[in-house]
C-alpha cells in the first residue's frame, strides 16, 4: 500500500521566534483531501556530556509550557536549518554548563512529536571536559547538575526525567557504554 501524502495547499498562519505554524492541504493514498496542521521548527541539539568522574551534566529550568522546573541535559535549537547540528550542540553545551568537550560523538537523532510537528533532534555524546564560564542567553535561567549515569538510568526508569530527549540520551548512551 502506498502511504505517502502530496500537499496540495500550504498556509503559513503563525510566523513566530521558534515556531511556525502552518495548516496544509493534502491529498490522501485513498484519493480524498485532509488538513495537516503542522508545527515547523528549525531543529534541536541535545548533548548527554560525561564528566572524568561518570557524572553527566544536566540542567534545571523553568519550562513555561509544564509550569514547573525540568531536569533536561543541555539542549537548544539551531540558528537555522543551515546550522550543522554538531556545531549547535558544541555551542549549546558551553552556553548552558561551561564545559567544551575533546570528543564529540553521535547518539542520532529523534522525532519527538512526528503526529503534528517536525521539529528533529539530534542527540550527541561528549566526554573529555573542559570548564569555563557559561554564556547563558538574555532569557535562559538554569542550573547545572553532576548526576552520576546510573543514578540517572534509575531516575529515567522510575518516571522522574519526563523529558523525552533526555531519557532517550541517557538510555543509549548508557547502552552505547556498556557496549564498548
């Protein structure tokens, strides 16, 4: 069975900072016509980033959307779809925590929501730290947390990191050490 769905309309109706919200036409594999609303999003970088210790850096900040403080490794979005993901997740990582890394490597990538938006996360890991200072943005506000990675496979499993990208970082990278 053929799957694929052709767009035959596209509307632009919210132009925003981090979103765009666009309600499409499409034409189905049935041959009948159906609305897509679809949230566009220049992507995101997630880094899961290992300390010489076994910690691994995570952050603590306020999400508006949730209304409560979110325990996340360090994440954000790309300056645009040209933007290398590695070269964001490099970026986000000394903006959010300070710490530069000697190796940087790739987890893949995840969509977190692929039923309306298509918004893609790329998920790096990183080891061989170096600190400086961090370079928070204008509307950033968070801590930086040392959580050593079992403690942090536990607390996924228990339900206490609801964050998607980050249970998905911590259990593959967790996987990808016991690995090698």
């Amino acid at each position: 069975m053929i799957l694929d769905e052709k767009t035959l309309e596209s509307n632009t109706i919210y132009k925003g900072k981090v979103i765009d919200l666009v309600v499409d036409t499409a034409l189905l594999p049935n041959g009948e016509k159906a609305k897509r609303e679809v949230v566009r999003h220049k992507g995101g970088v997630a880094v899961i980033a290992e300390d010489d210790d076994g910690n691994i850096l995570m952050v603590k900040q306020f999400r508006y959307p949730y209304k409560k403080v979110v325990l996340e490794i360090p994440a954000g979005k790309r300056d645009s779809v040209e933007e290398k993901p590695i070269v964001c997740g490099k970026r986000e990582l000394k903006e959010e925590t300070g710490a530069v890394a000697k190796d940087f490597f790739s987890l893949g990538k995840l969509y977190p929501s692929p039923g309306y938006c298509g918004e893609i996360i790329w998920i790096f890991a990183a080891k061989g730290l170096t600190f400086g200072s961090q370079h928070l943005d204008h509307d950033e506000f968070l801590n930086v947390e040392r959580i050593p990675l079992e403690k942090a496979v536990d607390m996924v499993m228990r339900g206490e990191i609801p964050d998607a990208k980050t249970q998905v970082a911590i259990l593959k990278y967790n996987q990808f050490k016991k690995s090698v």
